[in-house]
C-alpha cells in the first residue's frame, strides 16, 4: 500500500492515498465515503480534464486537515492547472487558508497554475481582508 510518505498521482473516482477505486454516489456527503483498501475518508471530487484539474470539497466547511493530508499524499502532474471549486463551500477554517497558500506553492514547484474559483461573497469577503486576495487567482 502506498503510504503518505510515497506520494502518488491522483486520478479521478480513485483514492488520492492509495489509488484504489472509489465507487460514490452524488448524494453522498463527505467524510462518509471511505476508501474499501485503505479507510481513507473522501472529501472532495477529482475531475482531470487533462492539463486541468479541478479539486471540489464537498463539505460546506473547509477545514486544515484534509488540506494538509492532501499535500502530503499527492503528486502532482507538471504544468497542471489546478482549480479549487468552492461552490459548495460556506466557511473557511483561518487554519485552511495557510494550508491552500501551501496547496498554491505546491502546484507552482511542479510549473503549474493555480485558481480558486466559485467563491460565495462571504468567503470572498473574507480573503480580501486577509489579503489573499491579492494572492491568489480568484473567480466568482
């Protein structure tokens, strides 16, 4: 099994720890898929279109830890553009946003773009008084 120490690339519907197949329905609700190998819980969808990849959290709170397993677990392609959907996503951890100026610095080691897009006018206010803003490639 692969472990967090032997980052992997991720494909989408398979489990960004281990790589095994994950079968989940549309309804389901995140954290209550796990992986059947390794237990991992699932707490966003993979979409690959190719050069792009888009990362959706699926809970309404974004929180430090599934950020932060993520980047330990995950290698990413080179040139990838990654696109963090936040549209389901009402409130932010201020401990999140470190680890997504990290998940940012990741994807620009590996000569890729990052944006954040979908972002709800709360969650837009409150990069904007943090300043993030101005850091990060931002959709409405």
């Amino acid at each position: 099994m692969t472990g967090a120490s032997q980052p992997q690339e991720v494909r989408p519907n398979h489990c960004h720890v281990c790589g095994s197949q994950i079968n989940s329905q549309s309804s389901d609700q995140a954290g209550e898929v796990s992986c059947s190998r390794c237990g991992y819980l699932v707490w966003f969808t993979w979409e690959d279109l190719g050069d792009v990849a888009v990362i959706r959290p699926l809970e309404n709170l974004l929180s430090r830890d599934p950020i932060q397993r993520f980047l330990d677990s995950v290698a990413l392609k080179p040139g990838v553009h990654l696109i963090l959907d936040l549209s389901d996503v009402q409130f932010v951890v201020s401990a999140a946003l470190s680890q997504i100026v990290s998940l940012k610095h990741r994807v620009h080691t590996v000569g890729g773009r990052f944006t954040i897009r979908h972002v709800r006018p709360e969650l837009m206010e409150i990069f904007r008084i943090t300043r993030l803003d101005h850091i990060f490639s931002m959709q409405v």
